[in-house]
C-alpha cells in the first residue's frame, strides 16, 4: 500500500479534519454566537453591557448638595459617586452610569449599564483582548485554516475542487472584496 496515495491523504485529511472540528467546536460556537452578537450591536452600543435609561422630574434649583441628600434618599438602587457642575447643568456619577441635573427645570437624567456576562466574556475572547488568551487564538486560527485546506480535498471528483468546489470557492474569495 503506497504511503501518499490519494486515497491515504484522503483518509488523513478526513481524520484530521474530523477530530480538530470535535476538538474545536465549543471555541467554534463561542466565536461564531459572539460575532452574531457584534455584527448586530444596536446604535454602537457595546452589546456585552444593558443600559436602562432613567428620568425623574425633581424640584428646579437643587444645590449639589440638595441633590445628593435626595439621591440619598430616594435613588438608593444607583449608587451615586459625585456631582459636578458643569455651566448651568450638573454632571452625576454614579457606580456605572452617569447623566445630568438641570436645575432651571429640575430634569434628572441618567443612564446606568449593567454587563451581561456571558456575551462579556464571550466578546473578551472574540476581541482577543483576555490576558493569556493570544496563543489559543491563533491555535484556533491554524486549525482554521487546516479546516479550510483540508475541507478543499476531502471530496473527490465533480463535487470536489476539480468540479463545482472551485467556482465556489472563488465566489467565497470574491464576495468580501465586492463590500471592499
């Protein structure tokens, strides 16, 4: 039996293929939902983070102070760290948010965000910005590129990448430099 006959590279490619697909399927499905995730944010939000959005009619002309007793006091579930005014309006931090006061008509506005923390984690990895994390990303990316070579000679003949495989093929190749 003759080492490197196509039906042993075959064979080969098969089994290569086949284990690194099962050994790589959970990175696989993590980059594919993340990805999902990031070509569908909403206004650019970051989608790893929910923002609630929150007005309150106060009274007009609230002292820094005045404001911070009331947060106190009533705004409990939003941590507030500081208030700074700024022109005729006050800038409100808080714990993961901030907004404004108008004084001249007692609007209070603020925004808070909170992580969803399986699509943070996920986008962590999709980003490659997780500590540790570049050496298994681009293990990942060999074995993609093994996947994509490998997937090209699995199947023989018309159906393969003498027939068919090579008009798609350059279609796959084409269509991103058509959106370029």
């Amino acid at each position: 039996m003759k080492l490197w006959s196509k039906k042993n590279i075959r064979k080969w490619l098969r089994l290569t293929h086949r284990d690194l697909g099962y050994f790589f399927v959970g990175i696989t499905l993590i980059y594919a939902i993340s990805g999902i995730i990031l070509n569908h944010k909403k206004k650019g939000e970051d989608p790893a983070y929910k923002t609630e959005y929150i007005n309150h009619q106060l009274a007009s002309s609230l002292k820094p102070d005045q404001l911070r007793a009331y947060w106190n006091e009533n705004l409990t579930d939003y941590p507030l760290n500081r208030i700074i005014p700024e022109g005729h309006a006050y800038n409100v931090y808080l714990k993961g948010g901030l907004g404004t006061y108008d004084p001249t008509n007692g609007e209070l506005k603020f925004e808070v965000y909170q992580k969803k923390q399986w699509v943070y984690f996920m986008n962590k990895l999709h980003y490659n910005s997780k500590r540790g994390w570049t050496l298994m990303a681009d293990i990942f990316a060999v074995a993609m590129l093994i996947f994509a070579l490998s997937g090209m000679f699995i199947v023989p003949g018309k159906k393969g990448i003498k027939g068919r495989g090579k008009w798609l093929i350059a279609v796959g190749i084409i269509l991103p430099f058509l959106f370029f």
